[in-house]
C-alpha cells in the first residue's frame, strides 16, 4: 500500500515539475531562436 501511495506522491511531482519546466524550456528556447535570429539578420 505504501508502494501505491510514492508512487502516486512521484508521478505528482513528476507532473506537476516536468510540465512547468518543459514549457519554460521551450519558451526560452524559442525566444532564444527567435533573439539569435534577429541578431544575426
């Protein structure tokens, strides 16, 4: 039963960090193309 409950405790962290953290990635990385590109152009 223990098992059951970190498991869930995991998958919670797992999703509410992962999301948050890929979709600030992305934001960053497509403003940081977006930046370079008008940079170098």
């Amino acid at each position: 039963m223990e098992l059951l409950v970190w498991i869930l405790i995991a998958a919670l962290v797992v999703w509410f960090v992962l999301i948050p953290a890929l979709a600030l990635w992305i934001a960053v990385h497509v403003l940081g193309e977006e930046e370079g590109n008008d940079g170098n152009t």
